[in-house]
C-alpha cells in the first residue's frame, strides 16, 4: 500500500512536533481511527485500541494489536511498532501502552485527540499531566494542495455513482438493486482507473436513495422498495480516494413530477445554489445557514427543514466544521464543505441536492459536477 506520500506525513508530523514543544509535552497520543489514518495508517477498526505516538524529538512510535502488526511495520514514517496480544487482555491495553512510555521514553505529560471520562482518568493515573486537544482535527480543517486533488478525484466518482445510478432506475427495481448496481459500476472504474484503491469504512462508493414516500426521510437506508411511476427519487452517492470523500446528491424523478413537486424543487434548487455562492473567505459558518435557512421559510417551507446547511468534508463523511447557525468558524481557503440544505415533506416527498465545495481565494470551487437542472434529472417512463 502506498497511500499518503512521505513528504505530506512528513508535514504533518511536523507541525504535531511544534505543537508539543510549544505546549511543554512530551507527547502527543493519537486515538481517534480517522486521524490515525491522516498520519498514513490505514487499518480496520475495531474495539482494539491502535495508538500513534508522535513524541516531541519527533520520533514516531506504533502499538497495535498483534494481529495488525505486518501491517503496521510497512507504514512509513514510524520509527517502532510495538504490540499487544489481544483485547481486553490479562493486562489492560492502556496500562501497557501507559508504562511503555512512561518508562521506556520517560514521558510525564502527554496530549491526546480523543477520549473519554474513563480513559482519561486512566492516563492521568500514569501521566503527570494530559492534555486533551484538538490539534488534529484543526489541522484537517484547511486541506493541502494534494489533499485538494484527492478530493477532486473523489468528487468524479460520485458523480459518475450517481450516474450510474441514475441509468439504474427503472420501474419494479429495488433501492438496495440500484444501490448494488452503482458500487459496482463505480468500484470497477476506480480499479480500472486509480493506482490504488484503499479500503476505508463504508468502502470506496456508497450511496442512500430513498424512492417514493421514503425521501422524506433524510437519511432513510436503503430498502427493498421498488421504484414506482411518480416516485421522487434521492440519489445521494459518495466516493473516496485514498480515504478523502465526497458527496453528490441529486433529487430526481420517475415520470413527470407534479406541480408540487416542481415548486420545491425550484425552491431548493436555489437554496442550495445560494448555499454554495456564500462559501467563501470571510463569511461565517453561522451566516450561511441563517441566510440559507431564512431563503427557506420566506418561500414557505419553513416547517420542513430537517437539518443545518452543511458541514466539513475529508476523511470523515462528517467532520468540522459545521455550517450551522451554532458554529462561528470563518470560511478560509482550503477548507472542503458540503452544500446540502434540504426540505422534507411528509405526503409529498424530500427534495435535496449536495456538492462537495472546496474554498479558494476567490469563488467557491465546485468538486462534484453533475447536472441539477430539472430537465436532466427526470427519467420517462
């Protein structure tokens, strides 16, 4: 596996490193599973705890279970893998990590990304101080060039999902048909197309598309319904290279829609194109949705909105910040956000699109293409 190049680990690293001596640490204990793989390791996820130790001379050190240990020596930039046997294990796995590095590496007080009460209580046991931080997770906020391209990459193929499902929709076929046809549609031109395909949750394409009645349900799974003529469609497909993801999401139709259905649409057609516009440097998280949200209910369908305007996209299907009337945070370049207001209509159906929108200097670049014009997302029958 070749994953994220040397030199961007390298970086990342780096800035882990300042942040420690900056703060007085020795060092920094990575948990959470989405920022060990920003530091390059791929793995699966499970109740057994992985930790990735950046200590503040800049060594790099590995524990994992026994069983991910042939993996873990390949990844490059750690400097030692150590192991545990299993878990929970006759000795605790933090007990064992804990006086690994307190007494081969003489660590007192460390930094951490993600735990909880009980852990935390743990590691102060052993520690002289610990200091929960977020320090990665702001780091994955603004995205580097070469993340930006990955992304691009990934924006391509959840267009082409939602392609693919789109040619997938005809009457008397299942959403979980449909959904198996568009992964494997998609997952083949990955292969075919890509130098590597990387394994991450939720696989390289997935999708939800709910028909009929069931689009009012926002993140209704898929189901063994099969499409009807009439039948509002939601295809909301994303795919991921080398773990960064993107999300294309189309609302679409089984035959003609009705009139109803056109003017919520049209009304979110425009909310979310106005979603899009305001993602750039200087607004606010907060300004967008307000704004966003306000477009909503002035045009009468205040009641149906289910959900903020957006949020972060990277290694995480979901991650910061969120474009929500609670999150101040300033729009900078290189920040990645979906653009996904929606409106949710019981009796009638729901009605969203999403792009994957990445922040520039100037206008707001589109990563997911695929047409949102009425006339193109309308399959006769």
């Amino acid at each position: 596996m070749v994953g994220i190049p040397v030199n961007e680990i390298k970086q990342r690293k780096e800035k882990i490193v300042k942040y420690l001596n900056d703060n007085l640490l020795d060092a920094f204990m990575i948990l959470d599973p989405y920022n060990i793989f920003y530091m390059g390791f791929y793995h699966v996820v499970t109740e057994r705890p992985v930790a990735y130790i950046i200590y503040s001379d800049g060594k790099v050190e590995l524990f994992v279970p026994m069983l991910e240990k042939d993996e873990a020596t390949r990844v490059p930039n750690v400097d030692s893998v150590k192991t545990y046997f299993e878990y929970p294990g006759k000795k605790g796995v933090f007990e064992f990590i804990g006086e690994e590095l307190k007494f081969g590496n003489n660590t007192k007080k460390i930094g951490v990304d993600n735990t909880d009460f009980k852990l935390f209580k743990k590691l102060s046991g052993v520690f002289e101080e610990v200091k929960v931080s977020d320090v990665i997770y702001d780091m994955r906020i603004i995205k580097s060039p070469y993340e930006i391209e990955l992304l691009k990459s990934a924006g391509y193929y959840s267009d082409y999902a939602v392609s693919a499902g789109f040619e997938a929709l005809k009457l008397g076929v299942s959403e979980l048909e449909i959904l198996s046809e568009l992964e494997k549609k998609t997952t083949e031109k990955m292969i075919d197309e890509l130098d590597e395909v990387i394994y991450v949750p939720g696989g390289p394409v997935g999708a939800l598309l709910p028909t009929g009645w069931r689009t009012a349900l926002p993140h209704g799974l898929p189901s063994n319904r099969k499409v009807e003529k009439g039948d509002t469609v939601m295809l909301s497909c994303g795919a991921n290279v080398k773990g960064y993801r993107t999300e294309t999401e189309r609302t679409c139709f089984v035959g003609e829609p009705s009139k109803d259905k056109i003017k919520a649409f049209n009304v979110i057609y425009q909310a979310q194109k106005l979603a899009t516009t305001m993602m750039v440097p200087g607004k606010s998280c907060s300004e967008i949705d307000r704004t966003v949200m306000d477009f909503i209910r002035e045009n009468g369908y205040g009641d149906y909105i289910r959900h903020r305007t957006g949020h972060g996209k990277g290694l995480g299907e979901h991650e910061t910040p969120w474009v929500d009337e609670g999150d101040p945070t300033i729009i900078k370049p290189g920040m990645v956000l979906s653009s996904e207001p929606g409106i949710y209509i019981e009796g009638l159906s729901g009605f969203r699109h999403s792009d994957t929108v990445a922040v520039t200097d100037g206008e707001p670049l589109l990563l997911t293409k695929y047409s949102k014009k009425l006339e193109d997302l309308i399959v006769y029958v």
